[in-house]
C-alpha cells in the first residue's frame, strides 16, 4: 500500500466518498459535496464561456473597431427582454433568426442523413445476398422496420394482418429498449469502475494504473 | 415472510455490498473473461490501418467530460497509439467545454509514453508535426461546415495560441480533404451533427467512440455505413486496447481491458438478481391469485 501525499488526490478521494455515502443514506457529506459540484461547474463553465467564446468571438472584435458585431451583441441581448414585460416581445427577433437559420440548414441534411440514407439502408436488393447472413439481417431489419412503422399507424384498427405485424412491432421495440437498457447498465457500471480504479490506484497505491 | 416475498425485496445496501465486492476482486484476484471483437470495433481498427502513413491525418474530437472518462479516456489512448504508431498525424479538437483538459491529458500522457520507448528522434512524437491540438470553439455546426473550406479560418491559432500557419502540419492539412476520417470520442449526441453537416456536404468519412448510454442510437448509422467504425463503450474500449496491443502498437494492456473482467461479473450478478427478483415476482402474484 502506497497511500499518495498529493492534496488534490485526496481532495477528489475524499469527494468521491462523500457522494457514495448517498448509498447508504441522505447525508450532510453527500449534501455538501453535491452543492460544491453544482458551484463548481456553473462556475467553470461561466469563466470557460467568457474567456473562451465571449471576448474572442464578441468584446474583442468590438474593441478592435469591427463595429458589424453590434448585431450579434443587440440579438443576443434581446434575449433579456423576456424579463421586462414592456419589451418582452423583442425576443422574439433573436428566436426567430435561431429558428430560421437552424431550420434552414438542418431540415435538408436532416432528411439527407436521417431518412434518405437509413431509408437506403432498409432496401433490400438482389446484391444484399452475396452474403448469406448479411441477407438474412437485411430481411429482419426491412421486417423490423415494416412492422414497427405499423405499430404506430394508428388510422386503422389493429386486427388481423395489421394486429399480427403490430404485434410483432412491439417485440421489436421491446428489443430495442432490452438492448438500450442492457447498454445503459454497462455505462453506470463503468463509471463505478473508473471511481474504483481512482480510489484503489492513485489515492491508496494499491493497483498499478 | 414467505421465501419468494424475500428474494424480491432485498435490501438494497446488500446489492450495494455485493456491487462493490465484484468491481474490486478482478483486480487482486486473477480474473480473464474472453472478450470477443464486436464489428464495429474492427471496423475501426481496420479503417485506421488501411490509412497510409505520413499522408492524411486523422481528426479526434475529444468530446467528452470527466464523468465519462472511464468509458472514453482509454479509447482515445488507444486511438491516438494505434495512429502514432503508423505514423498517422492527428488533428485534435473539442466542441464540449468540459473536454480540452481531458484531450491535453491523454495527448501528454500518449506522448510521454512514446517518447520514453523511442530509440531516437525519429521516433518520438514533436508536436505541430505528428499532432496538433486546436482547442475548444463554440457554435459547432458552423464550425465543423466552415472547416470544409478552411481550418485556419475557423482556428486562427492552436490550444496553445500558437499561428496555425506556422504549424508545419497544418501547412499541409488545410481542409476535410487532407483528413481521413473524424473520429468523435463523445459523451453526448456529438457525432449526429458531423454525420448531418459534414459528410453530408464534404463525404467526411466519420468513427465514433461512444459510451455504453449513447452507442445503441449509432448502430442504424453504422449499418448504413455513415459510421465508419463505432467504440461503444468501455467494452468497446477495451477491444480497441486488445487490438491494439496485439498488433504491437501498444506495450501494455489499457484500463478498460482490466475493468472488463470487473464488469463482466457484474452483468453475471445483475442477471441474478433480475432473474431472483421475477421469480419473487411471478410466486408472490400467484400465491395472491390462489
């Protein structure tokens, strides 16, 4: 055992205790290390945003004379205007620029991205089977994807064809939210792996990192 | 209280208990659980090898946060050991603020790790020559469009304020056409906005590294091949460490391979307990019925 002398080591040791012993119950340790968590990282990203992304992208052009950069600073102050009820209809200037400027350059490569190509990937074509087992899947993904789309098609009663090929929609989807759970679990687990790992190796020099 | 009523009511501070000693015990205790290549992993480690040396670069953007780091630390280690010792530059770069800390950690250490095994200087890493680290930049769709044209236009310096033009790679690296693939290790929903702007405009090919929580809405994505290799997790992780290490790219096994066998037990575990807790389940309802 090699217990480390490093203060911030045991500052994040001592932290990452602190909040464990949530496990056990609601605590004033738990408490306090989740209020200095939440401090911390407002205040990270406060100063992180303004030397970063506010004065190299605004207040420094502006000094330097590039007055054109009044337009983002007037947009993006009429956001404040939502808190002085006189003015408050300004904002809607800023969220309309957001809006049309966002849904201008997302909706075609949205559709592009997001449909035409997954679209593609659902066609199955004579060349899907020059492997055998890539055919297969092809077949049970155009399968899965028919009978999930059926499911929710709401226009019709779901009885006969339509019930038997929803019904197996729903078993589709129920695999897909199995695996997102099963994916899920193995993220928090990891997580608590790489606390172990912290707590075992650099703070009490027990494993080898 | 009847059997059944029990095994579906355990305390939770017992699982808690139990939890604890199986995250521990793999690493005192020799544990090896075969961990199989999944696809989308290979894929990766193929697209990566298949990159000749010294001509394109790769581009990572380290995208992830410190709570993430156990799951995307060792993949971007793995990453940036597999491209270094093929002699491929690589480009890095963040669009998450939390991350630059993280980047310049796993570069610092990957670069520490080459140089100390490097026979000479040919064989050690220089920075601005084997890799570039550009920074944190916010509005990140117009950013990733805008390096279509023009890195230098949307990062007039480095990390580190250095002229992005007196850079000797970033003379030669000027837009998507000089870069082989993105790989976005991310702990968010990054990788869907390279796969919409980028490579939708420019055919930027695009990997992804993602945690375990993300990783399933990606895999429509890499059958259609818009991904061109997908890390999910820590498992993928440590199948890219395996890779890895096998092909000599690497020296020792990576973090991630070790929790594996840590999280293997576990699944085994949780798998008990949801199977004990069904069956306290399905006996308790139909002692009700009866």
């Amino acid at each position: 055992m090699n217990i480390t002398t490093d203060p911030w080591i045991w500052t994040a040791a001592i932290l990452t205790v602190m909040i464990f012993s949530f496990l056990y119950k609601d605590n004033p340790f738990y408490k306090f290390g989740e209020h200095l968590f939440v401090g911390v990282a407002n205040g990270y990203y406060i100063v992180y945003y303004w030397h970063n992304a506010l004065k190299p992208n605004l207040f420094e052009p502006l000094s330097a004379g590039q007055f054109i950069y009044v337009v983002p600073l007037l947009l993006g102050l009429m956001y404040f205007a939502r808190f002085i009820p006189r003015i408050s209809w300004l904002v809607r200037i800023p969220i309309g620029f957001t809006i049309g400027w966002g849904a201008g350059l997302s909706i075609p490569a949205y559709f592009q991205a997001d449909v035409l190509r997954q679209l593609e990937g659902t066609v199955v074509t004579p060349a899907t089977f020059a492997d055998t087992a890539n055919g297969i899947w092809a077949i049970i993904i155009l399968i899965g994807v028919a009978c999930t789309l059926i499911y929710f098609f709401f226009s019709r009663e779901h009885k006969g064809l339509l019930g038997h090929a929803s019904r197996l929609g729903i078993i589709f989807i129920m695999i897909g939210f199995g695996a997102s759970f099963g994916y899920t679990v193995m993220a928090r687990v990891s997580l608590l792996i790489g606390r172990v790992q912290f707590l075992l190796g650099p703070w009490l020099g027990l494993i080898k990192q | 209280m009847k059997w059944y009523d029990r095994i579906a009511t355990i305390d939770r501070r017992i699982i808690y208990v139990l939890l604890t000693v199986l995250v521990i015990l793999p690493f005192f205790v020799k544990v090896s659980i075969p961990q199989r290549i999944m696809p989308q992993t290979q894929r990766l480690f193929d697209f990566i090898e298949s990159i000749p040396p010294r001509e394109k670069a790769v581009m990572i953007s380290f995208d992830y946060t410190p709570q993430t780091q156990p799951e995307c630390h060792p993949m971007a280690k793995a990453l940036l050991q597999h491209c270094f010792g093929r002699d491929i530059p690589v480009i890095g770069l963040s669009f998450d603020p939390e991350a630059p800390g993280l980047a310049i950690d796993v570069l610092t250490r990957v670069n520490h790790e080459i140089d100390s095994l490097a026979a000479d200087r040919d064989d050690s890493l220089t920075y601005g020559v084997d890799y570039v680290y550009l920074g944190w930049k916010s509005g990140r769709i117009a950013a990733q469009l805008d390096m279509g044209e023009a890195i230098a236009g949307v990062y007039p310096r480095d990390y580190f304020g250095n002229l992005i033009d007196s850079l000797p790679l970033m003379q030669r690296v000027r837009n998507y056409k000089n870069i082989a693939i993105v790989v976005i290790i991310a702990a968010a929903d990054y990788p869907i906005d390279w796969i919409r702007y980028p490579q939708t405009r420019y055919g930027v090919k695009v990997g992804a590294g993602l945690t375990a929580v993300m990783a399933p809405q990606y895999y429509p994505f890499v059958q259609t091949g818009q991904v061109s290799g997908l890390l999910s997790g820590m498992k993928g992780a440590a199948e890219y460490e395996k890779l890895v290490l096998e092909h000599g790219y690497a020296r020792t096994p990576g973090t991630a391979e070790t929790g594996m066998n840590s999280q293997s037990m576990i699944h085994i575990l949780i798998m008990i307990f949801i199977i004990l807790g069904n069956i306290g389940y399905f006996f308790s309802r139909r002692s009700k019925k009866g």
